[in-house]
C-alpha cells in the first residue's frame, strides 16, 4: 500500500465506527481547545498592556520610597525615610539625566456646584511632568514655572474629572474644590485611557509648591525622570541609584532602601507572569491530552483486537508487516490531528467571543495553533505506536483462526 491509499484506507475505517471516533477524539479536542483559547487570551492581554504602557511612557525612570511590584513585608517599605525635594533636585543636576520632574500625590474629593468626583488622584508637579509622562493638552494649558514659582491655585484637570464635573461646558477658568481648596482650571489633557483596567484619567495636577501648600509638606516625594539624549537608561540609572545611595547613606553592603522603577520593568514583570500561566496551561493541556491518548489507546487495541481476521487476510494475500503497522498508526493519527483541529477552532471560536462580549482582549497566534496542533498529532504518534505495533506483529496463520 502506498502512503495515499493508508490515508483511505484509515478514513474509511474511522467513518465506519462514526460515534466511537467521537468519542474518541474529544479528551484531544477538550485539550486542544482549552490550549488555544487560554493562549490567545494570554496573548490579547500581552499585547493590550503593552500598548497602555508605551501610551504612558516607556523611557520613564521613576524613583520612590516604595517599588511599583512589593516583594516582602509592607512594614519594611513603610519604615523607609522619605523622598525629598532636594533629593529630586539633586537627581536632576545628574548630567545623565535629562528632564525631572518632583512629584508627590494624595487622593480627595473634586467638587464644583452640585457635582462630586470622589477619591480622585490629586498630584502636585512641575511643568516637566507633562512631557516626561507623556501628557497632552487638549484644552487650556499646563501648569507653568511661573505657577509655581508663585504657589498658583491653577489646576489641570484630567478627561474623566472634566466630563463628570462639565460636560457639556467649557471648564476653563471655572473654580473648582480640591479637597475643600479652591483652585482654579486652567486646561483639561487629552485622554490616555485605562491600564490594567485602571483610567489614567481620572486625576488633576496642580503645581507642587501649592500642593505643599494645601495638603502639607510631609509626603515621600516620587522623582519622575528621563535619561539625557544619546544615554542609556540604564546608565541613567545607575547613576541615579548611586547618588541616591550616597545621599540617603546607605552601607555599601546593604541594600537599596529605595527603588528605581521603569515601565520596561513593569511590562517585563507583567509578560513574566504571563509565562509562567502559559507554562501552567501547557502543564494542563498535557494532563489532558495525556487522558484524551490514553482513550485512543484503548480504542485502537480493541480495533486490532476487532480486526484480527482482517489482519490476517491482508498478510495471507501479501500485505507487509510495515504497511498493517502504518495503516493502524495513521488511524491514530488521524484521529487525534482531527480532534486538534476541531479543537483549535472551537477555542478560536470561544476567545473571539469573549472579545466580543467582554473587555479581555483576544488574539488567537500562530504559536497557540502550532502548540495545539503539535500536541494532538504528537499524542496520535506516542499512543498509537503500541496498538499499531502489536497489529504488525500478528502471526497470518493464527490471526486467520481468530474467532
């Protein structure tokens, strides 16, 4: 037999025995499916929170008392000494680092007349803060030297705090409440979106020397920065953590009682999680198809065990032990490439719909389908070997007698 008439040969066979290949088959579609499915999630959510992160900024160095991912006992972070002022003034004098910008933050309630945006991120900067991270303005200004030099009540607000508190009006020049303080508005920046299902606009910045001004002066100050033009980020810093060290006197041989955050870092962090959830699934997909190839096993001995006579026809009337062996294995073969294809589109089928119908992002990969595909034929191979073998094996003269 040649390889096209073993192909025929196993479809016939399996076309005749429709409902126990059915059965057959679904432990690999189930694994199959689940595969593709969890993947392509995995990899729509990849791909979306890169996408806010590089919105935010990617070349953002941000230093602070706490680290952006807690590792450890929250008291141990707490019991740091705070950020000043004239630490961020001296990280910007760095000649590696290129724009800085102070920033602290606290969280109130936002009023004008009737209306009440509550726990809004409140933060007090310098006009740097605008193009280190990444905002735009839409209507109005940003905030000035000039504002804060002179300790101005101006504020801008972001798009969430404007629709809830205007809309439809023109908030500039209107006086708003922050946390009981007057202010007043002076431009509204530009959407930036949600990031881990959190809106980046539902805040206000005001400048730094009215924050302290208003809501006091004994916060950790958070130093935004980006590296110099020409200079690597991480040469910026290092030499940020190595001033910082120096002036917050830390021993040589203790560790940082501060931390150096980047978007990269957070974006890795994230992606590193991702695949530790791609390798639990793949350990569960295996589980299942490891019970879907068991089941395949099983089927195909009771088919050799069903078509012992036929076997021994074939070899009486010349038919090699190779060509029994590989017409019982590309019957399991086929077997398990059919469920991964149907189980590659019905978890297709299952990550597009929940893209429709909720906010999780999907994006069904080459890689989540090759992964599948490769299991269910693999699976076909490994345990359709033994059942095809011992097929092989059977003796023409005994195999004729079988009753």
């Amino acid at each position: 037999m040649d390889f096209r008439e073993t192909v025929l040969s196993a479809f016939r066979t399996l076309r005749s025995h429709k409902m126990r290949s059915a059965l057959t088959m679904l432990g690999i579609v189930i694994g199959a499916g689940a595969l593709v499915a969890v993947m392509s999630l995995i990899a729509g959510l990849n791909r979306a929170i890169t996408v806010q992160f590089e919105a935010v900024g990617t070349d953002i160095i941000s230093v602070s008392k706490y680290p952006w991912v807690q590792i450890g006992d929250e008291e141990d972070y707490s019991r740091r000494k705070d950020i000043t002022r004239a630490d961020a003034e001296a990280v910007g004098m760095l000649p590696s680092v290129g724009l800085m910008a102070p920033n602290i933050h606290t969280r109130r309630n936002i009023s004008y007349g009737s209306e009440t945006v509550r726990f809004t991120l409140v933060s007090g900067s310098t006009p740097e803060y605008e193009t280190i991270d990444n905002y735009l303005v839409e209507e109005g200004r940003f905030i000035t030297d000039l504002d804060v030099d002179r300790h101005r009540s101006s504020v801008v607000l972001g798009a969430d705090v404007a629709e809830e508190l205007f809309s439809p009006r023109d908030p500039i020049g209107k006086e708003i409440l922050v946390g009981g303080k007057r202010f007043s508005v002076v431009g509204v920046l530009k959407s930036k979106g949600d990031i881990v299902g959190e809106s980046l606009d539902d805040l206000v910045i005001i400048p730094i020397s009215s924050f302290e001004k208003a809501f006091g002066r004994r916060r950790s100050v958070v130093i935004d920065c980006s590296p110099a033009e020409g200079v690597p980020m991480r040469r910026t810093m290092e030499d940020i953590r190595q001033l910082m060290r120096i002036r917050r006197q830390v021993p040589r041989d203790e560790p940082d009682d501060f931390a150096v955050n980047t978007q990269s870092d957070l974006v890795a962090g994230y992606q590193q999680l991702t695949g530790v959830l791609y390798f639990a699934m793949t350990g569960i997909v295996g589980l299942a198809l490891l019970v879907g190839g068991i089941g395949v096993m099983n089927v195909m001995l009771v088919s050799v065990a069903e078509r012992t006579r036929e076997i021994g026809v074939r070899k009486a009337i010349g038919a090699k032990r190779r060509d029994v062996t590989l017409q019982f294995l590309a019957e399991s073969v086929i077997l398990t490439a059919l469920g991964g294809a149907l189980g590659i589109l019905g978890g297709s089928a299952i990550a597009l719909f929940v893209k429709q119908v909720t906010p999780l992002p999907a994006a069904v990969t080459p890689t989540a389908v090759a992964l599948a595909a490769a299991f269910a034929v693999i699976t076909g191979l490994a345990f359709g070997v033994y059942p095809a073998s011992r097929a092989g094996r059977l003796n023409p003269i005994e195999a004729l007698r079988y009753e």
